[in-house]
C-alpha cells in the first residue's frame, strides 16, 4: 500500500515553509507553477501494521461488558460482598510501592 500526497500549493502550508507569496501578476503564474509539487510518502509494512493496530484499538468498546456485567449484577443483587482486610491489604501495598518508587 503506497499513499501518496500530490500537487500541494503555495499557501499557508507555503508561509509555514518560509516562502513568500508572489508580487505582481506576472510572477503569480511563474510562482505557482513552480510551487507545485508532487511528493510522494511510502510508509513501511510496520508503519501499516501499527495503523491498523489503531483502527482496531479505536474501533473497541471502552468497557467490556462481558467483565462488567455479572459484577454488577451480583452489586444490585446484593451478591457481591468485599473484605475489608483485603481492601486495606491492597491500600497498605500500595502505599508502601508509591513509598519504593519514590526513593
């Protein structure tokens, strides 16, 4: 897969660059002709691959329901019970790795 970027003229893109936009009639015809240009961009087989990567990242939901939904099923039901030795537990460590990272 080849993408090409093709004639690009002289505007903002052109005052961006540094060029000067032409002065009198006669010279809008010289410079526009020469301000035209054709480039082309070939990207690699991994530039492509991390492209669609994104398309498919982009593509996918922001939460998964197939996680989500027994856990809030089982909250409404008044099913889902948390120990609060684990919730300090967890609490505690991640106090003293923020402590760790921080020396």
């Amino acid at each position: 897969m080849v993408t090409r970027i093709k004639s690009v003229t002289v505007g903002k893109l052109g005052r961006i660059a540094g060029q000067r936009a032409p002065k009198s009639g006669t010279d809008s015809a010289a410079a526009t002709s020469s301000a035209v240009r054709s480039d082309d961009v070939v990207f690699s087989a991994d530039a492509r691959a991390i492209g669609r990567a994104d398309e498919v990242v982009a593509q996918a939901p922001d939460v998964r329901m197939e996680l989500v939904g027994p856990i809030r099923e089982a909250l409404m039901a008044g099913r889902y019970q948390v120990s609060s030795l684990d919730v300090a537990d967890k609490i505690l460590r991640q106090v003293l790795m923020d402590r760790k990272k921080a020396l």
